[in-house]
C-alpha cells in the first residue's frame, strides 16, 4: 500500500474543500494563499449596490419638484403705498391745524379783496381813437455853407448908398456873410467872372491839407524850370532856371507877392485832380475847376464864398499848417480893395486877383476888436477902369457893404 505523503497545508485544504460555503468574511480576514483566490462576486455586487444608489439619489434631485422664490416686488410696493398714506394724512392733519389757528386770529383781508369804488360808466366811443404818428426827427440846423449854397439875391433897397455904390462899378456882384449870425447879402450871387490870382487862396488851402496829410512836406526842394516862365507878378521870373525852391517858400510867394511862378509849380507838384475833389466836397461841382491845360478858372461870388467858409473853418480848427495859412493871407499884397477900404485900421485875411477887365477880391473881414465878423467875396470888371478907377470904385463899394453888415447886426 503506497504511502501517501501529505505536504504542508494538505489537511487544511482538505477540510476546506469538505466544509460547506460560507458568505464572504469582512476584509480583516487572514488573506487566503495565493492559490485560493478570495471570491469575487460579493465585491461586485457591493459596486453595483453603490452605482445603483448613486442613480437613485440623482433621479430623485431631478423629479424633486423646485422650490419658488419668494418675489421682493409685492414687499417693496406695500411699502411704498404705505408710506403716501402716511404723508398724506400728515398734510391733511396739518392743513385742518392751521385752518383751525387762522380761525381763532383773523386777520385783515387783503387789499386787493376790497371791491373797487363805483365809478362812473364810460361814456360810449363815438368814434375810433386816432393812431398817433411818430413825432418826426429835428431837423438839423443848416449850417453856413448850406445858406451859402440856397440864399437868394436880397432886396438892397433900404441901402441906397449900396445902390448908388454899384452903380459906380461895371458888372459888380457880391455876396457877403455874417460867421455869427448866418445873414447874408447878396446882389448877383450866381454871376461867373474870370477871377485871376484870387484862385490862389482855395489853391493854398489845399496845399496846407496836402501838407497836413504828409503827401508833401515844406522843405522839398522844387526846381524852377523855364516851362513854368511867366511874366506876371511875383520875383521868380528874374531868377534863372535851374534854381531850387523849398515848397513853403512857393505857398508864401504865391499869396504875398502873388508870383504866378510859385503857383505854377505848385500846382506842377500838388496836382490838379484832388484840389478838383475838394471843390466837389464843398458843393462846386463846375466852374472852379482846373482842366488839363488851364488852372486859372472863372467863378461866382457864391463860389468864392464858400471856399473862404472853407478857408476859415480850417483856420479855426488848429490843423497843423492853419497858422501858417492865417499868416500868410493876413499879411498879403497891399493891393487887395478890402484891405484897402479899411486903410489897414482892422485885420483883413484875403487875396485878390485883377486881370485887364476884372478886379476881384475875396476874404474874411474882422471887426475893429480882432474877431473874424463876415465873409466876403466881390467881383468886377472894373480893371477896364484907368488911372487907379478900378481900384476906387471897388474900395467904395466894399465900404458900403461894410455898412450894410453892421446894420444888420
């Protein structure tokens, strides 16, 4: 009989193929031999267990049925409702406060509940009330040029020695004008003779305003040439061509010599054109004024008469160069009937002018205290008039105009 030989553990795995089965022991178990594996299927089923439980929880959060959030408007609105009824009660309590004080203390009633004081009815409009036009604007006050300009001929009659004084004195017109007053007498104003030198006065006048406005200046040299000869009055026609002269020593010679020479380069230097515009500025719009080949013109009393209104109030404004021009019309040729009539006894400012038929004169006549009184300007044919006639009979006659003025005063 073969002996059999048990190794290690034999008995053991023997009792346990014996033994029934038993369920699965918790994991602090001894561990089995590796040749007996621990059953497996108890483990499984624990993992399904889980998954199984795991599945049942998160379909049960999803069929749960959600909560409502509570909504916050409904609160808030309440809220606000209640607290416009409280405010309004507190005015409503407030206002019947107040009413019940005034109650117990009246006060006056205001002025404007006082029912107004009967009056009497208006009577009915019988007609509609006129609109009011606007009140015209003042005119303004003409000014001397502007009697110059419109005053007519006066009646000399209650002046007969005037009468009788023109008389005497071949084609005489006139026109004189009081600075102060305005007056003027006038015997035809409007009469153009050839006024000679007299054109001399307005002509300085412009060149003291060119001279003011720096287009020329007094010590320019101007030469004399031989195209500018002539043999009228004045001391340059004795000098040779070729001489210089300082501008302000021509505008002296032409007014207190008279040197035709003077004027002529004046004029060459100054020019024509806007000595016309001046012209044109003080309402002479013919006449007067130069052409391109003739700067000795005819003119009109009234003419003359506004170009010495000119004359004086540029003395009288204090320009640079009116005390220059004041000198030198005062101090011109002794030959001037106005200076004349009044044996130099009063202050005469004035250029005369004479030619073969006319014997002309124009300027500002002051009175015996030095004050400039009127304006004056006179034109004759009396240089028909020999053996010094011309000059007497225009001298008379300024005399009785003289007396004319000052009984118009």
């Amino acid at each position: 009989m073969e002996k059999k030989v048990y190794k290690k553990g034999d008995a053991q795995r023997a009792r346990t193929a014996a033994a029934p089965a038993r369920p699965a022991k918790a994991p602090a178990a001894r561990q089995a031999a590796p040749r007996s594996p621990a059953p497996a299927a108890p483990a499984r089923r624990t993992v399904s267990t889980a998954k199984a439980t795991v599945r049942t929880a998160k379909a049960a959060v999803h069929t749960a049925p959600k909560r409502r959030r509570k909504s916050r408007v409904l609160p808030v609105l309440l809220c606000f409702l209640l607290i416009i009824l409280i405010i309004g009660n507190g005015a409503v309590l407030l206002h019947h406060a107040l009413a019940a004080r005034t109650a117990d203390t009246p006060a006056e009633a205001p002025a404007f509940s006082q029912p107004p004081a009967p009056t009497e009815a208006p009577a009915a409009p019988s007609e509609a009330p006129a609109v009011s036009e606007p009140e015209p604007e003042p005119e303004a006050e003409p000014t001397l040029a502007d009697t110059i300009r419109t005053d007519e001929a006066s009646d000399l009659s209650p002046w007969p020695e005037l009468a009788a004084a023109l008389q005497g004195s071949t084609n005489a017109s006139f026109m004189a004008v009081d600075l102060a007053s305005g007056k003027t007498l006038a015997c035809q104003p409007d009469t153009a003779l050839y006024i000679a030198s007299a054109i001399k006065a307005p002509y300085a006048l412009y060149v003291c305003r060119q001279l003011d406005a720096g287009n020329v200046f007094e010590d320019e040299a101007i030469e004399y040439q031989e195209k500018f000869y002539d043999e009228g009055s004045g001391n340059i026609k004795s000098a040779q061509p070729g001489t210089m002269y300082r501008l302000d020593y021509l505008l002296q010679e032409s007014i207190l010599h008279s040197d035709n020479i003077a004027y002529r380069l004046l004029v060459n230097r100054c020019g024509k054109e806007d000595f016309n515009a001046m012209l044109d500025s003080l309402g002479i719009t013919e006449g007067m004024h130069f052409t391109a080949t003739n700067i000795w013109p005819k003119a009109t009393p009234r003419e003359l008469a506004l170009c010495w209104n000119e004359i004086y109030n540029y003395i009288q404004s204090g320009a640079p160069h009116s005390a220059l021009l004041a000198q030198i019309l005062t101090n011109s040729s002794a030959y001037s009937p106005i200076r004349k009539a009044f044996v130099y006894q009063r202050t005469v400012a004035a250029k005369y002018g004479w030619d073969q038929t006319s014997y002309v004169d124009a300027g500002i006549v002051y009175s015996a205290e030095g004050q400039p009184q009127y304006l004056l300007a006179i034109l004759t044919e009396n240089g028909e008039l020999e053996n010094g006639g011309a000059l007497a009979a225009t001298t008379k006659l300024i005399k009785q105009i003289d007396a004319a003025m000052a009984s118009m005063q």
